[in-house]
C-alpha cells in the first residue's frame, strides 16, 4: 500500500521525530504531577473523564513538554485500553487542531499499520493546512484498501467543506494545486472555519437525532411479524440516510442467518444500490445478493460488474455473479483477474464458475492461463490453483505442487485435489496427509486410482484419520477394491473390530462370493470371512444375522454356489446354533442332533427371548441324560435366567 512516509519525514520540524518516540528536546522533562496528564494515562477513569483530560493536553499543544506527553501516547497502538486513542479522539472531533500537532499526527500515520490508519485520516482532516489536505490526497488513491480511501475522502470533505468535489483522487489532486496559488489568508478564508465548526455541531446533534432514530426502527423491526419483515427492511436498505441504510443491512444479515427468507423487495432494493455512490455500499449490496441468491438479479449484477472500478466492491460482484455464470462477464472478470487488481482471488472465483460450466472458449482459457502464470505462486486461491490445473500443463501442477504445505486450509485442499489424478504426486500428497487430517479424503482417492492395493490399504489406515463418520466409508471404499485374498488378509490383521467387521461384510457380498466361488486360490479367503463374520454376529447376539451370512454363502445349498463349495469345518455347529437361537428346532435336529453343546450355544443365545422356555426344554429333552459336567452346569445357569413358559411358535424366518 502507498504510504505517506516520505511527506511526512518531510514535513517534520527539529524536535518532532524525537517527540514520537518519548524523547523531548534538551530541557524538556515529562509533566509529572499534571493532573491532565494523570487523568489521561489512568485507564481506570471513565472514557468521559479521560476523554476530557486529552481536549485539555490538546488545547495546551504548544507547551513543548505537553506535545511530548501527547507524542508518547500517539505513538502506541491504537487498539486497547491506551492513552493513543483517546487523544485521537480529542483531535479529531476538533473543527480546526492545532497546527504543532500536525507533525507528530503525520509521522504516526506514516508507520501505521492499515487497520489504523482510518481513525488517524480522521484526525488529520481536523488540521485545516494543505499539508493535511496533501496527505488526505495521497491516501485517496484507488490503490489504498477501500477503507482508507473512502476515510480520505470524507476527511478532505471535512476539511474543505467540499461536497461537489467526487470521490476520485484526481479531482481532489486539481482541488489542492488550485488552492497552493492562494496566499495564506486567502486558504483560511476558502476554507471558512466558522462553517466548519458549525458544521460539526451540526453532525453531531444529527448524530444524535439518528441514534435515537435507530433505536426506534429497531424496536419496529422486531415488533413486525417475520413474514412483514421483507418490506420494511427493503425501505431500510433505499433510505438516504446512511446510518439506516446500514440498519437494513445489518437486519438482512441476521434474518438470513436465521434461516429466514428474504422477499423480492430486499433484492430489487439491494440491487439498486449497486449502482450507489459510495463503493462499500455497493460492496455490501453484492454481498446481500450473493447470500439471498435471487436468480433475477444476474443482469443487474452483471452491468455493475462492467462499470466498477473499486477493488472491495468488484471483489464483492465477482463473488455475486459467480452464482450466474455467463459468456457475458468473461471480459469484465478477466479484467481484474491480473495479480495485484485488488480483486484477483474474487475474479479466480468468477473464472472459474465460467470455466466449470464450459463458457470459457479456448481464447479464454489461453488469456486466464496467462494471467494466473503472472501470480507469485503463494498467493494463489483455491479457484485460481484449480483453474491452473484444469487449463495448464504438467508444469503448472508441477508449480503449485509445494502449496501441499500451504498453511491456508482452503489452499492445501484444492491443491491436493488439483494433483490427485497425477501419479507423479500421490508420494507428495500422503507426505502432506501425515501432518494435515484434512487431506485423508483426497488420500484415500490418489491411492484408489492409482494403487488399489493391501500396501495402501495399510498405507491409509497409518495416516491421521479425521473423524469415523467421515474416515469409514473412504477407508470401506478402498478396501471394497482389492482383490478376495487381499481383502482377507486385510480382515485378519485389523484391530478395529467395527472396520473389521465392515470388511467382512464386503467379503460376503454377493458379487464378491460368486466371483470367487470359481476360483480355487480364493475358497480359504471365502470361508474364512463367512466363519469370521457368523462369529461376530452370534458373539454380538445377532443369531439372525449369522443365519443370514451362512444360508446366503456358498457353502449351504441355495446359497451364492451351485453346487455349493465344500462347507469348511466348524460351519455346520454355527449354523445349528444360529437355528436352535431363533427356535427353528426341527431344522436344527434335521442338521444334526447329537453336538450337545452346539445346541446350548444356541439356548444361549434365545435365552431372552419369548420361546426360551421351549429351547430349554427341547435341549433337556434331547441331550439332559448325557451332559458333561460342564454342561450340565451351562444349562443350569440358563435354566435360571429362563423363567418356565409353555413353548411358544417359532418367528417367521423367511429363509431360503
């Protein structure tokens, strides 16, 4: 940003430098036991009193050691508790300052940092010289932030009393070379200080009148029904007043993020300030249309959009006409695109919502590929990276491929994302995924389309995870791609026994099954996972699940083989067990009716359910005379659980 460094070294007298660092010329000792002075620094007083103390030290601005008291405290940050601001109230609202402070005021502005520097202006403009006008002008430039500017502007209206002049810094600049002809006498009288001052008193009584005027709107706001609100705060929004203009914003702001909807009123009303005279409030129009969404106002944002030059209020329309992309504002959104305009990362955004409909013709996409190589690498946006990647060649990816460690989450994701197809960068994308938990997604991605293997299987489940909800299915998809034994193997070494389990149930899928079923490599794999995942659901009393998994596998007959695979060992006691858990006892007995224990694996699993008291007895009837001691006891700590019942029907099973 332009600065005001070398106008102020300028201007300043011997004396002055040494006065914005606390130091006084030889003689000068701090005001010890000045009750101004006291009164000022306390930060336990009131701002009133405080307030008060700095118009005093203000007024005596000529007592040398006065200036350094006020020097010292100027040269603090402006934010917090300190002295600084108030004193720069006291100047501020000052119709004509004195002239001695004006150099301590200009060399502060000219180290300033840029959230300051709007308060400091405002101040400035109390100082009726053209070296204050100068430094109003310097500050007016359309290359200084919005709020800089927009502070000099209505500083030099204060300090002239101008109104007629527009806010540009060119007719401003013509202003002050017309005014350095006159003789000193003939500036003051220009400026006609009497007015100023009037003037003042009158923005301030007016200050005043709109305060209490807001509060009343307000009051009004809220007593309306909400389904009325639209209307009033559409009459807020085209109020000449600004104060409620900036009530209609403010309330529009906070019915949308109620969820509420704002009518066509507050649009069109919204839309016409677009076309305001003062840039943020255009900028706040943009901004209202982007949130509501209003599909009508495309055209109209569109030709503000042609005729902005304000950086802050055509970043603003940029953002807005991203949600209507046409061929039409290619030209416009081009035309800030350049690094530097003030709008760039806005003007990405617009390019490429044109880009991602197919409206950006190859001339376009040549002339934004050319403008976006001109960007110092680190300041690329998320839209500017995506469009590098989907317009550019591999030395573009290979150019934004270190913003991988970009600090700026937004970036590192669309980076991440822009490399994701390349497989030259999928080692740099899991280097990136081990420090940020963020980028597990496009991990998971780069290693399903170029790697789908057990190694990365192994690989993804040893990066960060962010939370399972998001984590299991990326980690379920890459898992669903690997071949039968891999898959398995995979199963077998996992810890989790929910993404353990989630395995399994891959493993038993349909597709799965009858693909490997014609494979011999695969029937262990096969087995494994229908004994591992009956085992899970009778552990976790789900018999019905279990019978599912055996009856749908293809080891039982109608399952997903015909003929059926060899059944492996310890199926038949599950599916036994499963049965005689869901009552379906005769089934069971056809099965096999001599392992005892099969049977009490089941009673087990039945014993709080309606027909426990019928399984109880079925086995006592079949196997009571021969149980182990182990058993017996078994059945007799069921036995207990079980309250005695008249057997019931077994449920409806709909098996196969």
């Amino acid at each position: 940003m332009l600065r005001a460094g070398g106008l102020a070294a300028g201007m300043a007298v011997a004396g002055v430098g040494a006065l914005a660092t606390g130091q006084g010329p030889v003689g000068v000792s701090v005001a010890a036991g000045d009750g101004a002075v006291d009164a000022l620094q306390d930060v336990t007083l009131s701002d009133a009193r405080r307030l008060a103390a700095a118009r005093e030290l203000v007024r005596r601005a000529d007592e040398p050691v006065v200036r350094e008291v006020l020097a010292t405290e100027l040269a603090k940050p402006l934010a917090g508790t300190g002295a600084g601001a108030v004193v720069l109230r006291a100047i501020g609202e000052l119709a004509d300052a004195p002239p001695r402070l004006f150099p301590v005021l200009a060399q502060r502005l000219a180290g300033a940092p840029v959230e300051e520097v709007p308060r400091l202006l405002q101040a400035v403009s109390s100082f009726h010289t053209r070296d204050a006008a100068r430094l109003l002008v310097l500050h007016a430039s359309p290359k200084e932030a919005g709020e800089v500017s927009s502070s000099a502007f209505e500083g030099l209206v204060r300090l002239s009393g101008r109104t007629d002049i527009p806010a540009d810094q060119d007719s401003w600049a013509a202003w002050l070379r017309e005014c350095d002809q006159y003789s000193e006498s003939q500036w003051r009288l220009t400026l006609a200080s009497a007015m100023a001052r009037r003037a003042d008193q009158l923005a301030a009584e007016r200050q005043g009148a709109v305060t209490r005027l807001i509060d009343s709107y307000r009051r009004l706001h809220l007593a309306t029904a909400p389904e009325q609100r639209s209307p009033l705060i559409a009459e807020f929004l085209s109020s000449d007043t600004p104060e409620v203009r900036e009530l209609g914003f403010e309330l529009a702001a906070r019915e949308l993020s109620a969820g509420s909807t704002l009518g066509p009123a507050v649009a069109s009303a919204a839309l016409t300030l677009t076309s305001s005279q003062h840039p943020k409030v255009r900028a706040q129009a943009a901004t209202l249309l982007w949130q509501m969404a209003p599909a009508e106002a495309a055209p109209g944002l569109a030709r503000a959009l042609g005729v902005e030059r304000d950086p802050a209020a055509a970043g603003a329309l940029l953002l807005a006409c991203s949600r209507w992309p046409t061929r039409d504002l290619v030209p416009a959104a081009m035309s800030w695109l350049p690094h530097g305009s003030g709008a760039s990362p806005q003007a990405a955004t617009c390019v490429a919502a044109i880009a991602r409909e197919g409206l950006l013709v190859p001339d376009g996409q040549a002339e934004a590929l050319r403008l976006l190589r001109g960007w110092p690498v680190q300041s690329l946006s998320s839209s500017a990276i995506w469009l590098l990647a989907s317009l550019g060649i591999d030395e573009d990816l290979d150019r934004i491929a270190p913003l991988l460690d970009s600090s700026n989450a937004s970036v590192r994701l669309a980076t991440a994302e822009a490399l994701v197809w390349d497989a030259r960068f999928t080692p740099a994308i899991l280097d990136a995924a081990r420090h940020e938990p963020d980028l597990f997604e496009v991990a998971s991605k780069a290693l399903l389309v170029h790697d789908p293997s057990l190694a990365s299987m192994r690989t993804l489940l040893a990066l960060p995870q962010p939370e399972p909800s998001v984590a299991r299915p990326l980690l379920e998809r890459l898992a669903a791609s690997l071949p039968t034994n891999d898959l398995w193997e995979l199963a077998s070494e996992l810890s989790d026994s929910s993404l353990r389990r989630s395995v399994l149930v891959l493993l038993n899928g349909d597709m799965r099954q009858m693909a490997a079923a014609d494979r011999e490599d695969q029937h262990a794999a096969l087995a494994g996972s229908v004994l591992a995942l009956a085992d899970l659901q009778l552990a976790s009393r789900e018999p019905d699940g279990a019978l599912l998994t055996i009856e749908h596998s293809p080891f039982v007959p109608g399952g997903t083989s015909e003929p059926p695979l060899p059944a492996p060992d310890g199926l038949r006691r599950r599916h036994v067990s499963a049965l005689v858990a869901l009552n379906r006892l005769e089934q069971a007995a056809s099965m096999d009716s001599t392992d005892a224990g099969a049977w009490i694996d089941g009673l087990e699993l039945a014993a709080d359910r309606p027909w426990a008291g019928a399984v109880l007895a079925e086995v006592e009837h079949r196997f009571g005379a021969g149980f182990t001691p182990d058993q017996a006891g078994r059945v007799a700590t069921l036995r207990a659980r079980i309250a005695p019942s008249e057997p019931k029907p077994s449920p409806d099973a709909n098996h196969r």
